[in-house]
C-alpha cells in the first residue's frame, strides 16, 4: 500500500484513510459504540480510561508525552 503525498498534512490524512479502509476490510469496529457500549457508560469511564492510557508505560515512548485530558480528547 502506497501513501502518496507532497505535505505533512496530506499523508496524515492518507494515512487515516488507509487505516480506516483496512479496519472495514478486516470488519474491526470502527468505534466504541460499534462494539455495543453505551455511550453514557462510556462516558462515565473516559476519565479512568485516559489516566490508565497516561500511565501506561508504552506511553513515553511516543515522541512527544500527551497530557491525560488530550488522551480523554482522544477517546472521545
């Protein structure tokens, strides 16, 4: 699979494409509510959610360090 682009901006936005093209083929959900949780129950975990995320040790690996309300950011 080749990602083709002339800016940052293009192959990021390619890059989505091709995950979310891959997720359908593999027929992965393509979000939490696709894999039957409620959104209010998810909601009331999303804070937990991030802080576990933030305190995960794969997370210092990334190459910049994310504050938990981005990774909660994320989530949502």
């Amino acid at each position: 699979m080749r990602l083709p682009c002339d800016t940052a901006k293009e192959g990021v936005e390619c890059l989505i494409k091709n995950v979310i093209d891959l997720m359908k083929i593999l027929n992965i959900p393509l979000s939490i509510s696709e894999c039957g949780i409620p959104e209010e129950h998810f909601m009331q975990a999303v804070d937990e959610l991030a802080d576990k995320a933030f305190e995960d040790q794969c997370t210092t690996a990334n190459p910049r360090m994310p504050l938990v309300s981005e990774l909660k950011e994320i989530y949502i």
